[in-house]
C-alpha cells in the first residue's frame, strides 16, 4: 500500500525532530527549513500533505502558503499551520493566505495525526468527487470495494448505466443530459439511504455510470425501486411530441442511423453471496458483462450473476 508523504516546514531543529518522530513510519517525512526551501521540495517530491511553521525567516508559514495556491498543479495541495500559544491573529492570518487547518504550539503527537488523517481522507473526497454529481469517484469507489472484499462481509455491488442516453444527448444538448445524470444520481442516492441506510454507498464512475454497494440482502429491491423511479421520471425529460412518439431520431456510436426509445436504466449486480470474490477487477469485470447483457433488453431492467463458485 502507498505511505502518504508529508513535507514539513520549520526553522527549529527541535520541532522538526518532534515532527519526524511522531510521523515517521506512519508517513514518507521530507523536511525544510524555510517556506522557501518547503516550495522547491512541494514542486520536486510532490508531496500529499504540508505541515509549516507559521513564523520562519526567509518565506513565513502565509507567504508560502500564497505562493504554493499560485501553483495550478499544487493549489489543492493540503495544508496544516503550526502557531505560537494564543496567536489568534496567527491563526486567522494562516486561513486566510490558504492553510486548511491550524494547530497551536506545543502539540499532542496524537492531536496530529488525528489532524493529518482527517485531512488527507477530506481531500482524497473532494478531489475525487465527480463535479457533476459531487458522488465519490473512481478511487473512493475502488476503496469501498476493496474495505467489503477485506471485511468478510456478504455484500453486492450494482453497476448501473442509462441506455440510449448518447443519442438523447446529441438531440437534446449537453445540458440536458447533465440534469438527466444528476437525476440519475439523486435517485440512487435517496433509494440506497432509503433501503440501504448508512451501510450503503453510491459512486459515480463517469459519465453516465454509476454503482452502488449494500448489504447482499436489498440489492434486488435497491434495482427494482430504482428502476421504478427513473422509469417515472423519465418521460420529463422529453419534449411533448418526443414524449408522444415515443422516440427520438439520432445516431448510434457505430455512426448509424436509428430510431431510440425513451432513456432507461439498465443494473447489474455482482455479489460474493456464491461465490470468492478476492479483488477489485473481478468485481468490474462480472459487472461489466451483467451490464452488457441487460442491455439487450430494450427496457429497464437489472440482472444478478448467477455464477457460483
């Protein structure tokens, strides 16, 4: 597994040894002197987290703050202020250039790293959140996957995409198609909280493919209710005399000419209820056939592996 890499930043010998003491062997540890110093190292190691004194000669904790969100590559790069006893004009002045957090001198070990690991998973978040739908994405998906396959739990996943949406999409513009996702998205998140409660998880691979994850048990009625839904809604998403027809004209991605009904939703669902499910690709692979095949029926409708192993 990847150590995270943590740059810290401080003038004093002895607060860098404290650093490196409590973050070493949990974390990769590089080390400045100066926020100068710190910003050729951000550039060079690329590190995943910074730590850096607020008072420093050369570069103080806020200019080098200001200098590293002037950076389009490490702008989102987290950062932790470290502030002298009481200074609260310390602290504001560090959020304010651009830290993402504070702690006040002398810190608990424990507090720290508490800090580092709060921090590092909020911005694996935000970084990784589709910016369409806000769902997590592919890293927090493959994540999620990988914590139910190490738990031992019974669990299935539903891969679910929309059927004919490129042709909707090239009809009726980019925009609409997003609100169409973000429809997609608001059902599979209401149903899953609704059926599924907090065990459950919904992600959003890209553009119009989803999953979702719960416990083996509600898989089923999660589709059903989800396909129920969408198919309700779809309609809205047409004009009246599209909505009369009952399709619309357009090109296929082979480039042919064809007639497409109304958008559906078509789910696979992969589950280790029968059979060893060891990692992560198995499970995209079994999902991607189980979408394949559903989509061979020209209406929504979900499919389970029934393999057993």
């Amino acid at each position: 597994m990847r150590q995270e890499k943590i740059l810290i930043i401080d003038d004093d010998p002895d607060i860098l040894d404290v650093l490196n003491l409590s973050l070493s062997g949990l974390y990769n540890v590089i080390s400045a002197a100066n926020g100068k110093e710190g910003l050729e190292l951000a550039k060079s190691k690329s590190p995943d987290l910074v730590i850096t004194d607020y008072m420093m000669p050369v570069m103080n904790g806020p200019q080098f703050v200001r200098e590293l969100r002037k950076d389009v590559l490490l702008r989102h790069l987290p950062v932790i202020m470290l502030t002298g006893k009481g200074e609260v004009k310390d602290m504001v002045a560090g959020i304010e250039a651009g830290a993402d957090d504070y702690l006040v001198k002398p810190f608990e070990p424990e507090a720290l790293l508490a800090r580092i690991r709060m921090i590092l998973t909020r911005t694996l978040r935000s970084l990784d959140a589709n910016p369409l739908t806000l769902l997590p994405g592919n890293t927090s998906v493959m994540e999620e996957l990988q914590n139910r396959i190490n738990s031992g739990t019974i669990f299935a996943v539903g891969y679910a995409d929309l059927d004919k949406f490129k042709i909707y999409n090239d009809k009726y513009g980019f925009e609409k198609g997003d609100e169409v996702i973000r429809h997609t998205a608001r059902i599979l998140i209401n149903t899953v909280q609704t059926l599924a409660g907090s065990e459950g998880f919904v992600g959003h691979i890209g553009g119009d493919d989803f999953v979702f994850v719960c416990d083996d048990s509600k898989a089923d009625a999660v589709s059903e209710n989800v396909i129920n839904a969408f198919d309700a809604v779809a309609p809205s998403f047409y004009k009246e005399e599209d909505r009369q027809a009952g399709f619309i004209s357009g090109r296929d991605r082979q480039g042919n000419e064809t007639k497409a009904g109304l958008v559906s939703i078509s789910i696979g669902i992969v589950s280790n209820r029968d059979q060893k499910i060891s990692h992560v690709a198995q499970i995209g692979e079994i999902g991607a056939d189980l979408k394949k095949f559903a989509k061979q029926v020209e209406k929504s409708n979900f499919v389970r592996d029934q393999r057993k192993i």
